[in-house]
C-alpha cells in the first residue's frame, strides 16, 4: 500500500517560474543567427518562465473522466498562455506585419511561441519580461526522424498481431471498438481499403484529423508511407487481404506532423483539445539534434494530466553508443518518464505520460538496433534538461528504458501507395503501435482505465526477451515484449486500482475512516468493523448500500464506544473479477491524539448541497490558520474557515455558497488550508 502526497505550495496564479536567471538566447540559435543574414527568417521556440506545475494539474484533473481530464488541462494551459505570451504574440504579429516574422503559433501545452523571425526580432524577444529563452527550432531531415531501418523484405507473414495474442482478446470481445488513436506521424492514406470505414470524423476536418508540417491544414495526406504503416499495425482490418492491425476497430485520427519539435508539440495540444484516448508516435529528436528536452518532458506531463496513454518509438540508436552516448541512447520524448513506476525503478523521481517502445524479432530477441537506457535527467549533463533534476546516472541508475518491447522486424502494414497493398518496415517505428493497439483493446474492455493501469498491465504481464531476467524490467529489455491477452486476465482478475492509503482515526465518539485511491476498475466499496464484542459473530457492515463516486472517500462511524479499539476493512468491489480485501486500520475513540498538520478528504464528493472538511493543526503552531475555496481560474471564492491556530482536529461544513452568499456553479474547485506550520491542497467537484 502507498501513500499519497498531495500538493503543498500551491500559488493562486497556480504557475511556477522556470530556473533559468535570466531571458537568454541559446547557443544553438546565436551560431545560426551568425550563419544567416540580418534579414533572413530562422525557426525559433519562445519559451515563457510561466509554467503550471505537474502536481497542480494533477490535483485538478485527479479522478475526472478522461473526457473532463482533457477538458481541464485544456482550459488551465490554454488560460496560463494566453495570459503571459501576450506581449510575445502581439510584437510578433506586428513583426509579421512588416515581413520579420512569419508562421506565427501559440503553443500552450509547453507554454511557448512558435515563429519564423529575423535576426533582430530575436534580440526583440530575449529581453522581454516573462521570456525564459529563445531556442532554435531546428529543421531536420525527416528520415532522421522516422524510428525505421532497413532490412530484408522477404518475410511475408504478419506475426506482430499474433505474436502479443491480440486475436485472443478479439475472441473475447474486444477489438477497439470506439476508442480514438491519434497518429502522430507523415499522414495516413486514408483511403486504404483496410483503414476508409473506421477513419476520424469531425466537422471542420475533411481528411480525418490536421496537418501541422506546414501547407494546407487540411492535408492530411500520408507521402512517404512511414504513417500509413503504423495507422494499418493499430488498426488495419483485414479488408484487403492481410490481417494486421492490433485493434481493427479502433477509429483512426490523423495528426501530420513534420520536421520541427514544434508540430508534434502543437500536434500533441490538438489531440488533447479533439479527444484523442490514445497517441502513437514513432518520431524521436535524437542526442544529436539536441532537443528541447524539457519541453518534452512538460508536453508528455500534460499528456498524463489528459489521461492520454502514449507510446513512443524509443529510437534505433543502440548499436551505436559512440555517436548517441548513454544515458542519451533512447531520443526525446521516449527517455521521458512514465504514468507508472515499476518497482525495480528504485531511484524515484517525477512521472510523466511516455510509454518508451523498443523492437524485438520474431524470436523474441532484442534488435540490436533497439536504443537502450538508462536515461538521464540531469541537469548537469545536458543544457537543455533543466529545470529537470531527478533521474541521475553514474552515480545513480537514472531512468530505466524502454518501458516494454513489442515486434518490430519485418511488420507487414498497409502500403501508402496502393490503397488494396501491403509493404514490410522494420524499427521501433514498427513495434510502437503494437503497444498503441494493445491499449486500445484494453480500453475497449474498460474505457475509464488510466495510463498509469495500462502500463502497468503490459510491464506485469511481458513475455522475457531473449537475455532479460524474468519479471523484472531492466536497462535494453524494459519489462518486455508485451502479450495483450495477459494483459486483459490480469485487469480483469485484479481490482485495477491502487490503493493509495485506507485509515482510521479514533475522536471523542466517532471513528472517521478515509481512503483514496488511483480512478480505475472499480464499482464501489464496503465497510467491515469487528470490536471486541464482535469475536464470535465476526465483522458488522457499516454501509447500507455500495459506497461509490470519485476518490478521495471519507465514512463517518458513530456506533461506537469511547475507550475502545475497532478494527476496520475495506473491500473493493471490481467492475468484474474478484473483490478484495483491505486492512485491518485500528482506531480508539475518545484516545489522546499527537495531531498533526493534516487536510482530511472532503466528504461527500462530488457534493450537492453540503460537504465536510476536517483538518488538524499540531501544538506549538502560531498565529493564525484559514481554509479558502478557490475556482479553477485560481479566484478565491469562499473563506470557509479562519481562527488562531490551536492544536486538535477541527470539521466545518460547507453550504456550497461564496462569500456573497451565491450557490456555487458546478465545476471543480480547490479547498486549501494555510498556516504558519505548513500549507495543503485538496481537489473537490460541486454537481447539481
């Protein structure tokens, strides 16, 4: 069992600036400044200082559907952009007026501006207040891009789909059916006969989704063929004769991203903001390009607080350690973290949404071409990693990469060229949206399933790869080449949830029992006490009926008597498989507390008309403390309660009003309670 932390400082403005002293230009734009002439447009990325922390949009977006997830970090980073890159945008747009600037875009997933600008704009922009620093948005060829090799088209067979058991799982039901994979790659040809009926559709998108490698929006059209082919391994049906998509249902979006780190961050916002459940991408910007690593590490945050499961090529790089050195083998965004951590990852750091995919044969080897971890966060390895600091190498372990392995030698997909073709590639391009596919089954078995479940479903399930310890995850292998079918018995045996903590605190004539857990697989949860009267005939239910809603939970038992220790169990009940069973928490009402500084789970929530807090203060503390309610625009709405900072526990209720006496509207809002000892946050929904 885990404990949860929640959110300490928490700022009303909810924004954190970077850790850079000064606005700066980098050295990679200030040399190409000087190869290019004054009046010559080069491709940059304005970075802003501003940016939302991981753990707020966490706390904001934490148990919502994956819907309202989207919704949310939408909205709040859509919100933080367009409050600090105004002056940018404005100075830009006039530059672009006068023939300095060009391609002008506003990017809020990484709160930065994209642009084409002269040399004399740039200077313009380093000493803005608010700018973090002006980097070079490099154009690289695109088959540096691609996560593909070369290799013999001799092999006609379509295994991948076989090899992970994607057909068990279609024998069972589940074949992706409503679950939207998003592209991100050269385009699709889709009008290939195996992929045209289960396409993307919107209004305001003709051509199944939205190019962002520059020209016509509209383009959606795959010409080169590497796009074509990871869309058939998700989703091809068989329509033309050869079966090779992982989830032949799944609905297939198109994002056409090019040779800029800007269009997949612009990509990545969109897929957000239209609905995507899923992204594969099987692009990687290499050590050698050096890539904005932070602003990947941010995006792929923003991915996670969305619910969005990613996968990622981890790069073909690791038969040449010489040229892409460790700990910088797997390219940006795979070598960012994970939604989970395995528990062989014993150097703790933050989490991230990047499922990192490396490329096994048919025989269940290893690619030698496979990049291999670890990974590195260090900001003293690399400029471009802060203000990151937490998975350190040598010494340390860093980051273990890939996370799991999938087929990706001589794959069969669909042909970009011939809508009824077929054509064989080879490379962690390949093996990504295997695993892409495989958690679109899975969440057609089960679509409120978050990223950090799916992961781990595929790491606790993997087949050993040829030279890999059995059931660990290591450095070249990752946990290993997923089975999608064990996947599935393994959610469907388990509750599919994590329990993040289950207590029980004894006061004067009560027992107040809270618990929080991941959102997942689960129906709702019963209560079992068992005192010392209780012996014989066993434990009592406290519920009358199934508890349910959205975590954290909190139950109030009042049949109790002072001076005596209860025993209490918690039992999830699953949306299928077994239930189980948590605890004993131990409790003595009317016992002498230490308190300490602590913010309880609100209780009911979501709340209709009323809900409860309670909260502790220890001794010793002075001055005064205060509990505020906050909207998600981070305006104060209600001071709920205020006082000197006596030591004990304290319950207040709430009417759900402001500080005018207006009901509330029904959104998520934040209850935070401040003293001179310390500071905490909770996240609570008001419904009709």
């Amino acid at each position: 069992m885990k404990t949860l932390t929640f959110i300490v400082a928490l700022a009303c403005a909810a924004v954190v600036a970077s850790a850079a002293a000064a606005p700066r230009v980098t050295a990679e734009l200030a040399s190409r400044l000087e190869e290019v002439g004054p009046d010559d447009l080069v491709r940059i990325l304005v970075v802003m200082e501003s940016q939302m922390p991981q753990e707020r949009m966490m706390a904001l977006t934490e148990g919502l559907p994956r819907a309202q997830r989207r919704l949310v970090v939408a909205q709040e980073l859509s919100r933080l952009a367009a409050e600090s890159q105004r002056e940018v945008l404005a100075y830009l747009n006039e530059r672009a007026a006068a023939g300095r600037a060009a391609d002008v875009t506003s990017l809020w997933i990484v709160n930065a501006v994209a642009a084409r600008a002269d040399r004399e704009t740039v200077e313009r922009l380093a000493g803005m207040a608010g700018v973090w620093f002006v980097g070079w948005d490099k154009e690289v060829p695109l088959e540096e891009l691609l996560a593909i090799v070369d290799g013999p088209h001799a092999d006609e067979i379509t295994y991948g789909v076989n090899k992970i058991n994607a057909p068990k799982v279609w024998n069972a039901g589940y074949k992706g059916s409503g679950v939207v994979v998003c592209v991100c790659d050269t385009g699709v040809n889709y009008n290939h006969l195996d992929l045209k009926d289960h396409m993307w559709n919107k209004a305001g998108y003709p051509n199944h989704g939205r190019n962002f490698a520059g020209g016509d929006p509209n383009d959606t059209m795959d010409r080169d063929g590497h796009g074509t082919h990871v869309a058939g391994t998700v989703a091809s049906d068989g329509t033309a004769g050869s079966q090779c998509g992982v989830a032949p249902e799944a609905t297939i979006m198109i994002a056409k991203i090019g040779n800029g780190e800007f269009t997949q961050f612009n990509a990545w916002q969109w897929a957000i903001s239209e609905g995507a459940d899923i992204i594969t991408e099987s692009f990687r910007w290499t050590y050698v390009m050096s890539p904005h690593y932070a602003q990947h590490r941010q995006a792929s945050e923003a991915l996670l607080a969305a619910g969005i499961f990613h996968a990622n090529a981890a790069g073909n790089e690791g038969d040449n350690i010489y040229g892409y050195p460790l700990p910088f083998n797997v390219g940006a965004p795979a070598n960012c973290p994970p939604p989970w951590r395995h528990p062989d990852q014993t150097l703790r750091g933050g989490k991230a949404g990047t499922v990192a995919v490396g490329s096994t044969d048919d025989f269940d080897y290893r690619v030698s071409s496979s990049s291999r971890g670890p990974a590195s966060w260090d900001k003293d390895r690399h400029a471009n990693i802060p203000p990151y600091d937490d998975y350190h190498w040598n010494p340390g372990m860093g980051l273990i990469k890939p996370d799991v392995m999938a087929p990706g030698r001589n794959i069969k997909s669909c042909d970009y060229e011939n809508t009824s073709g077929y054509t064989l590639k080879s490379g962690t391009s390949m093996a990504t949206p295997h695993v892409a596919g495989a958690a679109a089954l899975l969440l057609d078995y089960l679509d409120t399933l978050p990223p950090a479940q799916l992961q781990k479903a595929f790491e606790l399930t993997a087949a050993a790869v040829v030279g890999q310890t059995e059931g660990r995850k290591e450095n070249d292998y990752g946990a290993g080449r997923i089975d999608v079918y064990e996947a599935l018995q393994h959610l469907i045996k388990s509750i599919g949830v994590d329990l993040e903590y289950f207590r029980a605190a004894g006061l004067d004539d009560r027992v107040r029992l809270s618990w929080d857990c991941e959102p997942g697989a689960y129906a709702g949860f019963n209560l079992y006490r068992e005192g010392p009267e209780d012996a014989a005939e066993g434990r009592e239910r406290l519920n009358a009926e199934l508890i349910t809603g959205r975590p954290p939970f909190a139950f109030v038992d009042r049949d109790v008597a002072p001076a005596t220790t209860y025993e209490y169990w918690l039992e999830v009940i699953p949306t299928t498989g077994k239930a189980e069973l948590f605890g004993p928490a131990s409790a003595t009402p009317g016992a002498k507390v230490a308190y300490g500084f602590a913010l309880e789970p609100g209780y009911p929530n979501p709340a209709r008309a009323r809900v409860n807090f309670a909260f502790s203060l220890p001794r010793g503390v002075e001055g005064d403390y205060t509990l505020l309610v906050y909207d998600l625009a981070g305006r104060k709405v209600r001071t709920v309660a205020a006082g000197p900072s006596a030591p004990g526990r304290r319950e207040v209720e709430w009417d759900l009003c402001d500080d005018a006496g207006r009901r509330l509207a029904p959104g998520v809002y934040l209850y935070w309670l401040r003293a001179s000892c310390g500071s905490a946050a909770r996240r609570l929904v008001v419904t009709r």
